[in-house]
C-alpha cells in the first residue's frame, strides 16, 4: 500500500482504539501499539512493544512500505467499525448459500471411469453412514495395570529413587 493510503487508515482509527493496534511488518516482526506518537509522510512512529514481550515504552519507527497490515487486537463491535468507516459492515453470508453463488451456473459434464467399489468398511453402532472407519478396541483398565506391573517386574524390580 501506498503511504497515503496508511496516513488515511490511521488517521480513521479513533483515538481510544490505538492501544489496541497491531502493526505486523514485511519481515514478520509484530508491534502492540500503545500509542501513535506521529505520523509522517515516510513513516509512522509508535510508542509499543514487540509481541511476545513486556518491555513497553519502546519507540519503533515503521516506514509505510515496510508494513504489512495493520489489525486491531480485540473483538470490534459494529458500531466502532461504523465509527471507523462510516458504514456498517455487509451483514454475513450463509456457508451454503455463499459457496452455491460462487459455482458456474452450467457446466459441461464429464463422464467418469467406472472404479472398483472398495471394500464395505464394517459399522460401527451410531455412525452409519461413514465409511473408513475401523473401530478401536481399547483394552480395559485391569488389562493395562498388568502390563505395567509386567515391565517393572521384567526390569528386575528395581524402582527408580525418588527425587
């Protein structure tokens, strides 16, 4: 992006939002804003932190051509993005009527080979239906505390100190 398209952008965003600002740049370093102490035609200079720290106060100075977004920390509400932008945002699209709108409305049919059928998988109680599964026979408790009795007493009996 431009650098007059980043001045515009953070100078929509309302002062009580920009502590909450996370600017990540091109060469994936990412800064918590704290505070946007200026902004210039070249660069951006915030008062932050770099993520995954906690030395705050730092003051970090971002060319525009170095950034790579720019995001807000916590959840938005629709009346701060109206705030921002002037606008509420498009309300959303179901999953199913979003992905029937995005398929070509005719398309040629193309006759498939004839496969073998693989093997029936067998059922399993409540999951008819759903192929490819094998059931999992787990073996019970007094079963699993044997076998560990087994390799301790396979080891000589010896049991390790305790620390």
């Amino acid at each position: 992006m431009q650098a007059a398209v980043w001045i515009e952008l953070l100078e929509r965003i309302p002062d009580r939002m920009r502590n909450q600002l996370v600017v990540m740049t091109s060469a994936h370093v990412e800064v918590a804003v704290q505070e946007l102490v200026r902004i210039d035609e070249e660069y951006v200079a915030v008062r932050g932190r770099l993520a995954g720290s906690s030395d705050t106060g730092r003051l970090f100075f971002l060319p525009y051509d170095q950034i790579a977004y720019v995001g807000i920390q916590k959840a938005v509400i629709d009346q701060e993005i109206v705030e921002i932008f002037g606008t509420a945002p498009a309300p959303a699209i179901p999953v199913a009527v979003a992905v029937a709108e995005e398929q070509p409305k005719s398309e040629p049919k193309v006759e498939e080979s004839p496969l073998p059928d693989p093997e029936p998988a067998p059922e399993v109680e409540g999951l008819r239906g759903v192929s490819n599964l094998t059931p999992t026979v787990m073996p019970n408790r007094n079963e699993l505390l044997e076998r560990i009795r087994s390799r301790s007493k396979g080891a000589g009996g010896v049991r390790p100190p305790k620390p």
